[in-house]
C-alpha cells in the first residue's frame, strides 16, 4: 500500500495563531472607536425606538430645537415667482420679446414670447425688498421672512411634483414630512393628533393623500384629516349621558388590555388599540377646539373670516384659524393646503392660460388670511417657537405659453419661504437668472428645504432613518443640505 495517498492533511497555518489574534482584535477595537466617533459627530443613522401600545409618546430630538411647532402652507399648483416674490427688472424691459436661445417647446407645447410680470412690485418695510401688488397683506411682513429664491424639483408634473415636495421622492409610497416628524418626536398632546392636514375648502390637492401620507411609515404617523368646514363629531349616542359614556370607554380599555395581554409582543395589535383610543378621545377634544365661535370679532376680522363677499376666502381663512389653534393646543405639525386639484387651474394656481385672471382670484383667498396667521401668532408670542413654511410644488417660465395669457410649468428655479421659530428675518437668499427661469446661484433642490425644516425642528436629516426593504430609508434619501444662511 502506498501510504504517501493516505497521509493526512496536516493545515499549514493554524486557524487562529496568537498573531492573528492581536491583529484581528487590533482591527475590532478600531471598528469599535470609529463608531463611537461617528456617533459622537452625527454621522450614523438612528431610529427612534417607539412603543406599539404609546406610538404617540413625546421622543427627544437629536438636539435643541429652535421650532416646536410648524405650520405649512401648501399652494397646490405652482405659483409664479414672477408674480410674487421674484423681482426681475429684465423680464419688464424684454416684454413680448422671444427668449434667445431659450426652449421652442415647454411642458404643454409651444413657447410664445417673454411676459413682465402681470402685477407691479414695490419696495417693502425696512429691507426695501420688491413684492408684488398682487398680496398686499402679506407684502407688509417682508421683514419678517426669509426667502429662498433658488429652488428647484426633479419634475414638472404636478403630482409627481407635489410628492417630491411632501415625501422627497417622485414616486408614491413615500412618508411625508409630516410623518417624519410625528415619528421622530410623538405628540405633546395625547388627546389631539400629532399631524393634522387641512385640505382646500374646494377640495384635495391632486395627489390627494399622498401629500399627508405615511408610506412605509406605521401608519400611526400620518396626518389626520381636519377641517373647519368639515370637523370631527362627538360620536357619543344620543341619550347616553357623560357618565354612562364614561363607564363604556373605561369597560373597553378594560377589554383591549386584557385582548393584549393574551397576545404579549403583537405591536400591530398594540398600535391599533393606541389609534382607536387616540380617536376616542379626539371625539371629546376635537370638537372644542374647532369651534371657532369661541374667538372674538377682532379675530375673525384679522383673518377675513367674516367676509362675507367671499365664502372661499373666508373658509380658507377659518382654516388659518383652525391651524392656530391646533398648534395652540398642543398639535406638533399642521399642513394647511390652498388649491385643490382640478384641470385648468380653475381651483389652484396652474396658471396657463389666463393668468392673470386665475391669480387675482386665488391672491383674494390666499393673502389676508396666511397674513393674519403670521399676525396671530406674533401678537401671541408663539412666532418664537412656531415655524411657519410657505411651499409650492415649483415655479412658471418667463415666457407665455404660445396662444395663451399664462405661463408653463418651471422647475428649475422657483421660491418658497421661512418665518417664525429659528429663521433669520428680512433675508433673501439664492438668486435666479436676470429673467426668473433658472436658478444660477446657491442652488438648493428641495431636498435642502426639508433638511432646514427638520433641523429647525432639532432633527438631524441624515440620521432620522427607518429600514424599508433592506434600505435606510430618509426624507432627504441620499442627499440635502440645511440651508445655513436663513437660521438665525
């Protein structure tokens, strides 16, 4: 027998030698101190650690925040910059002019020749900043704000672009930022929702909810739905007295505890019994707060929620109303839409073909009652812990479109704006072209917007995470910055 093809495999190198050892164990120590430091910097993801049975129980931020509360006014079909807040003096002097070099075809078609703004701009306050005509009352708190003039969206297409704006993604299925926000930091007011969307007295933006939506969020964290027109009912039976109402909530919350006691570690359980019980106690809290008959004519008068010439104007200021008082009360983020989805920009500000027209009737619904907000809440003193956002999906081009008194959809560079908790006031920062079409300096993708809302809010963009399908998924996806120049 020959043994040589029997000899045994003799390993040549152990499999762990005391060398080996020091060296591995070199190298986990260093893995151990580089994450300690990128902790210690903000530089790994963190998820809050929620509760199931408490979802709305107040979380700590990644550090102080400047802003407690936010209220976002949303204009749903994409203002004009060139009406409102974009001051271009080239765009008056080239009036009726083609655009050199500029784009034959837009998103609708064919392009006609460049349009001076539809309205006169003035200078306002202490700044002397141009405004235009168009909102007087809001022109009047100039000082007050901090622009953001150089913008831009990944579309232009309203839905798509709406998304983008309220979730960071084009695509449906993502959570909003209000969602974001109600995870991270829970509720203060555990009889009230954390995130309350006001919708248009004429309807829903075009992507609907969407706009207020979880995504793959729990869906404890989406916005509820609340309007001054349309609020929530004490749901309590009719001829059911305080204390028998009392004794059948106590008798139920008897029940659902045991009901989870049988199941031990079911969080979809304990999260659904959390939101049944959150909606019973709305059913008692909801209906105080929205009843607006509590505040005095001064107020009402403040808002325009009386005028009577009006009836939009006047329910869309008795939303503006509604989101004081909410945040008054406790409600962490509002979201108070103006426009709803409808072609032709009929009920929003998609103003293609007759601009002008369209806009001097959403101006008169918008302007006095997003002032008198502003106005409230400084009056009060809860500017300073309140942060109010003014949004658009993405701006409109400098030229009408061919045929039309209106101009086409413009993503490339529009202006949205800050006021309140944190913000630096009477700024103007990022610059567009001398005739408002693109943005040429200090460019920020809405991507940086959100981060700055976050970061007035003590959130840390780039570690509010929450794995969905393998990826850490954020607001900001891979991207943002905080835009720096508008903090005070």
């Amino acid at each position: 027998m020959n043994h040589r093809l029997y000899t045994p495999f003799v390993r040549q190198h152990p499999l762990l030698d005391r060398r080996s050892f020091l060296a591995d164990s070199g190298t986990a120590l260093a893995g151990v101190a580089l994450t300690n430091l990128l902790a210690g910097d903000r530089l790994l993801a963190s998820s809050p650690e929620i509760n199931p049975g408490r979802p709305f129980a107040p979380r700590q931020a990644h550090f102080a925040p400047k802003a407690k509360n936010v209220i976002v006014i949303f204009c749903a079909g994409a203002v004009s910059q060139l009406e409102t807040w974009d001051y271009k003096p080239e765009l008056i002097k080239h009036d009726g002019q083609p655009l050199a070099g500029g784009p034959a075809v837009t998103f609708q078609g064919p392009a006609g020749n460049l349009a001076r703004p539809q309205y006169e701009f003035r200078p306002r306050g202490e700044t002397g900043k141009m405004v235009s005509d168009m909102i007087p009352h809001l022109a009047e708190l100039t000082d007050d704000i901090a622009f953001v003039h150089s913008l831009t969206s990944k579309s232009n297409t309203h839905g798509p672009a709406e998304n983008f704006l309220s979730t960071g993604f084009v695509l449906d299925g993502f959570p909003s930022l209000g969602s974001w926000v109600t995870y991270a930091l829970g509720s203060e007011n555990q009889n009230l929702p954390a995130y309350v969307s006001i919708p248009d007295p004429r309807g829903v933006p075009q992507n609907g909810s969407n706009n207020w939506g979880p995504g793959f969020l729990p869906a404890a964290f989406q916005g509820t739905p609340l309007s001054a027109k349309e609020p929530i009912r004490h749901l309590v039976p009719l001829g059911v007295g305080p204390a028998a109402d009392a004794a059948a909530r106590d008798l139920l919350g008897r029940m659902n505890q045991r009901h989870l006691e049988e199941h031990p570690g079911d969080s979809k359980l304990a999260a659904r019994i959390a939101s049944y019980e959150l909606a019973a106690r709305m059913q008692l809290s909801v209906p105080e707060i929205t009843d607006l008959s509590r505040e005095p004519a001064h107020v009402w008068k403040l808002y325009g929620a009386d005028d009577e010439s009006n009836p939009t104007k006047a329910a869309f200021a008795r939303n503006c109303l509604l989101a004081r008082r909410l945040v008054e009360s406790g409600v962490r983020f509002v979201q108070v839409f103006n426009g709803a989805y409808a072609s032709g920009g009929e009920l929003n500000w998609d103003g293609h073909n007759k601009l002008k027209e369209q806009y001097d009737r959403h101006a008169a619904i918008l302007d006095q009652p997003v002032a008198g907000l502003i106005r409230d809440l400084k009056a009060r003193g809860m500017l300073a812990d309140t942060l109010v956002v003014w949004c658009t999906e993405f701006g409109r081009m400098p030229m009408f479109q061919k045929g039309a008194q209106g101009r086409d959809h413009n993503p490339a560079g529009f202006t949205c704006w800050l006021t309140g908790a944190g913000v630096k006031p009477g700024v103007s920062h990022g610059v567009t072209d001398d005739l408002g079409q693109k943005a040429v300096a200090d460019i920020h993708p809405l991507y940086d917007f959100n981060a700055t809302i976050l970061h007035l809010l003590g959130l840390d963009h780039e570690r509010l995470t929450f794995e969905h399908n393998g990826i850490q998924r954020r607001l900001t996806n891979v991207e943002g910055h905080v835009i720096r120049e508008v903090l005070a």
